[in-house]
C-alpha cells in the first residue's frame, strides 16, 4: 500500500473566489445555471425523488445539495426518516 498525499484540485486563487460567493450565486455562474441537474428538481432514477442521489454503498448515500425548493414541501423530509 502506497500513501500519495493529496494535492488541491483548484488554485488557491479559484478556492478563495468560491469562498466569497454566496451558494445561489455559485450556481448560475459556475455551473449550468438554470440547467443545472444538481440544483434543480431531478427528474431521472434517484434515492430521494426529485433530488439528484445515489447508493455508494448500502449506509453511503451521496446526493446534491439540498436547494431551498426541495422543502417547500415536506416530501424530501419524509424521505430522510425513511
């Protein structure tokens, strides 16, 4: 087993940037905006209906950030019980 330390994967100037936007902001400029399949509803397979997620393993589950909108109504919160 060979130990490689991991290396920034942005410039310090990049991560710095990022920082200072605000999380709605970053979106619509650094992504896909308004066609963003990580920010917006989800409307392909996924864990949690309407929120782009998967199973990495049976106790890992990696999602998107939750948007304001998806609590909106309780849906998403009842799914998180389950």
């Amino acid at each position: 087993l060979v130990f490689v330390p991991a290396a920034p994967t942005y410039s310090f100037l990049r991560t710095a940037v990022l920082s200072l936007t605000p999380g709605d902001l970053k979106c619509r400029l650094y992504c896909n905006g308004s066609a963003c399949k990580f920010c917006n509803l989800f409307d392909g397979p996924s864990v949690v209906p309407g929120l782009y997620s998967t199973w990495i393993t049976d106790d890992i589950l990696a999602m998107a950030r939750p948007q304001p909108f998806h609590f909106e109504n309780d849906i998403i919160i009842c799914q998180f019980k389950e």
